[in-house]
C-alpha cells in the first residue's frame, strides 16, 4: 500500500510542476477568481518576481517528484533483493 501512495505521489508530483512551469514559461498562468478579490495578489503573479516565486515552486515539485521515485524504487529493489537472498 505503501508503495502506490507513493507512486500516486510521484506522478501528482511531476505532472504538477511540470505543468507549472510550463505556464510560467509560457506565460498562460491562470488565476482562481478568488485571488482577483485581491487585485495586488494578482498583479504579483504577472510580475518577474511573482512569475520567478511559481517557477521555483515548480522546480520544486519536480526535484521532489525524483526524490519520490528514487525512495520507491530503493523500497522495490531492496524488497525484491531481501526475497532473493531468502530463497538462497
């Protein structure tokens, strides 16, 4: 069970930034209509700044996206490598 949380994880991970970042770079950032009750916070997002904040929240998903898989596979080999040694 484990093991498909994380998979779930990783795959929600990587698709998440890598759509993020895909609209900063793109420049299609879309906002919720709730952050237009706040037209400052809108406008941020459309800034260099704000534009850089998402990117890094989308590198950041990625590189946990790796981190997730390199632990799911470590959790499958070091399974499957403690089942080989069981049987010798």
């Amino acid at each position: 069970m484990g093991s498909l949380i994380r998979g779930l994880r990783f795959f929600y991970l990587l698709w998440g930034g890598m759509l993020l970042g895909t609209l900063v770079l793109n420049n299609r950032i879309r906002l919720p209509e709730l952050v237009w009750h706040w037209a400052w916070l809108a406008r941020f997002f459309f800034t260099a700044w704000g534009r850089g904040l998402l990117l890094g929240i989308a590198a950041a998903m990625t590189l946990a996206a790796m981190v997730e898989v390199w632990e799911l596979v470590d959790r499958v080999l070091a399974r499957f490598f403690h089942d080989v040694e069981r049987d010798h």
